[in-house]
C-alpha cells in the first residue's frame, strides 16, 4: 500500500518537497512550478481514488470470504487491514487539501490579484451614460473573465477534474474576498451599485460554467453587498433586515451594512446612523 510517507519521497525525489508545504524553490519558474504542483495534487487525487476503491473490493471480498471462513480472529484482521486503508485514504485527504491551500495561496492567487485589484480604480458613481455604455462594454468584468479563462484553461489541461474542481472552489472563495476588499476602496451611487449588481451575476455565471458544483453560496456577501448598493434610498434597508428579510440569511453584520451604506455618495451618515439594525 502506498503510504503518505512514500509520496512524499516521492516529492523529495522530485525536489517539490515544497509543494506541500507552501514553499517553492527560488529558481524556479512560476509555470513550472504551477505544473508540477498540479503533477503532485494529480498524484495524490489517483492514490486517494486507488485507496477508496481498494477498500471497497477488500469489503465486498471479506463478506464472501466470512461466510466461508467465519471466526472472530480472521474478521478482526480484515476489520483491522479496512480500518488501515481507511486511515491511509484520510490522510492523503488531508494532504491534498494543505497542498490545494499552498498551490491556491501561493501560485494562482497573485495571477488573480491584477485582475481583481482594478476593480478600484474604475469609477462607480455613473451617469445614465456611463451606465449605458458598461452596460456593453464594462471594463471590469471583461477584463477579468478574459484573464481567467487563461488562467483556467491551464489548470484544465493539466489538472484531474477532481483536482480542478478543488482548486477552483478554494480560489472562488478567495478571489470573493479579494472582490470585498476592493469595494470597500470605491464610492457609489445607485447606477454604480446596479452595474455592480450585474457584474456579480455575470461572474456567478461564469464560475457556474467552469464546475457542476455549487459556487452561488461563496458569492452570497457580495450578493448581500450589491443588493446594499442597489438601494433607492438608505432606509430601505429596513425591508430587507430583521423580520422583513423573510428566508434571507445575512452573511453581514450590522457593522458591515452600515459601512456599505455609507460608500454611497448620496446617503448622509445621519440618515445611516438613525437605521436599527
């Protein structure tokens, strides 16, 4: 049975001992290191698979063979060998995902970085003009899908589904967080909140197409912050908060809600404060 012992030989072998461990050699060069990154997590992602399927056939097999063998002695040696496999499988689960964190953290996210960090410097109190014209052409959200896609279409070519799928839900967290920092940057009017609004959907869109799982869920503080945003007036909030939320779960604080207001231009602080959240 292959140990994590013995992939992380492996790794050393490979000199990227590092790579579960978030650590990179000096010299190498970021898409080399991002491809043997992606080489490991596949390595780990097939033992893991071989281990679960394994244990499965030793199950079925052991059913068979108690009913012929029987006694207390040998099914504690099969209890025994499936708890091992069992443990192993957990292991290497625990590895892959200090690996995915280390590859995401140190390798993908500073290529999202640029992407993400423009947000800031568009303007965000729109005209009725400007609104039409990102409403085609918003420099934004273009601007970062088209990025991403090269950025993806790498890890696709390389990666397992499995793997992919991983590292994608681990950087669709991040990369909404990085979004939040970037609005807290910004002033806003209406116009800007809407078009704001409309380029989360477009971007829950397009994390939606790249995996069938769930990503809806990590954009849900951006959603909450959009929806903020949107607002005609500031004491609006009242219809969404408190027993007029309905089945809406807020994933903000009241702290949170009143800094948010307050990156709108045309809201007054006092009108914000007088608010009971």
């Amino acid at each position: 049975m292959l140990s994590v012992g013995a992939l992380l030989l492996y790794c050393n072998r490979m000199e990227w001992t590092g790579v579960l461990q978030g650590k990179y050699p000096t010299s190498a060069e970021p898409e080399n290191s991002l491809a043997t990154s992606l080489v490991v997590l596949n390595d780990i992602e097939v033992t893991i698979s071989n281990i679960q399927k394994l244990t499965k056939s030793l199950q079925a097999e052991a059913s068979k063979l108690m009913v012929q063998i029987g006694g207390s002695s040998a099914e504690a040696k099969l209890d025994s060998c499936v708890a091992d496999l069992s443990s192993s499988a957990a292991s290497f689960k625990e590895l892959r995902e200090t690996a995915i964190t280390s590859v995401c953290e140190t390798l993908l996210l500073p290529k999202f970085q640029p992407l993400v960090e423009v947000f800031s410097t568009f303007n965000h109190v729109l005209s009725e003009e400007d609104y039409s014209n990102y409403e085609v052409n918003d420099p934004f959200v273009q601007g970062f899908i088209s990025g991403a896609d090269v950025i993806f279409t790498e890890l696709k070519a390389i990666s397992l589904p499995e793997v992919f799928n991983l590292l994608l839900s681990n950087l669709t967290n991040e990369i909404a967080y990085k979004i939040e920092e970037q609005i807290y940057k910004c002033r806003f009017n209406q116009l800007g909140g809407v078009q704001f609004d409309n380029n989360l959907r477009i971007l829950i869109g397009y994390f939606s197409s790249l995996t069938e799982w769930a990503v809806r869920d990590k954009f849900a503080r951006l959603s909450q912050m959009g929806t903020i945003l949107n607002l005609e007036h500031a004491v609006e909030i009242s219809d969404y908060w408190g027993s007029g939320s309905g089945p809406l779960v807020w994933r903000l604080t009241p702290g949170e809600v009143r800094r948010i207001l307050q990156l709108r231009e045309d809201f007054k602080i006092d009108d914000i404060n007088k608010i009971k959240l």
